[in-house]
C-alpha cells in the first residue's frame, strides 16, 4: 500500500456501516456494528455518536483500548484501525458532529444527557486486499 491515508480514507469514506470494538468486563472483545463515522480528522481520529448509557460507553469508560473496521464488500478489502476511545460528553464536542434529525435519537437536543461522542485515535491498522494484509502505523 503507497499511501495509507488515501487508500484507508478512500475506503472509510464510502462505506455506511462500521465496526467497532470494545473490551468488556471479562477482558473480552466485542464487536457492534454502527454508522459511519460523523467526522475525520486523516485517518487517525473518528467521531461517532451514541446513547450514554449504552453498553458499549461503560465498556469503554472501563478500558479505552478500541478497534474499528471498515469492509469494503465490492472489491473484498478492508481496513482495521486499533487505538483508544474516549467518551466525550462536553458541549463542544457534543456540538462539532450534531446534525439536524439528530433530537429521533436525543430528544432534549445537542444536551440530552444521553448523547454523547465517541472519538476514536488511532495508533495503527492493519490492510486486507487481494488476499494479502500489511500492517501500518498510523502518523501523528
């Protein structure tokens, strides 16, 4: 892989699903399929949203280490990110990925007590395509 910010954004940015993973309370690894990212900054941090309450937040108020995959089902190829989550629940971050239709979910709005943002860094990722993976690290 040349460029594995081109190749890994190009990927993430056409898919409408993801995958994250998280680390429950008996050290073992579980995977939710989400919506695509809100935002991202490279392909070094991912915004998601989600309820506060969720299983997956306590999961990752717990132990931050995470994972997100993205699978590019046309052409067989994909792309896993490992890294940290953090669970934000401040205004500003609450407000940099809000979008309008966003009260079906959060009623109260950008400050329901139940939403909050999941931003995801990576460190490093692994690469499937054409029946081969490459490690990579992921720059600052």
């Amino acid at each position: 892989m040349r460029d594995a910010e081109k190749t890994v954004g190009n990927i993430v940015d056409k898919q409408s699903v993801s995958f994250v993973g998280s680390i429950d309370a008996n050290g073992f690894p579980n995977m939710k399929a989400m919506l695509q990212p809100r935002r991202r900054e490279g392909i070094r941090t991912f915004y998601f949203t989600t309820n506060t309450s969720s299983m997956r937040v306590a999961q990752y108020r717990n132990n931050h280490h995470a994972c997100i995959y993205f699978y590019d089902k046309r052409f067989f190829r994909g792309v896993m990110l490992i890294g940290t989550m953090e669970v934000l629940t401040d205004r500003a971050s609450r407000e940099l990925i809000w979008q309008e239709g966003d009260t079906m979910y959060y009623p109260s709005g950008v400050t329901d007590p139940d939403y909050c943002v999941l931003r995801f860094t990576a460190v490093s990722g692994r690469y499937y395509s054409n029946f081969k993976s490459e490690d990579f690290k992921v720059k600052e």
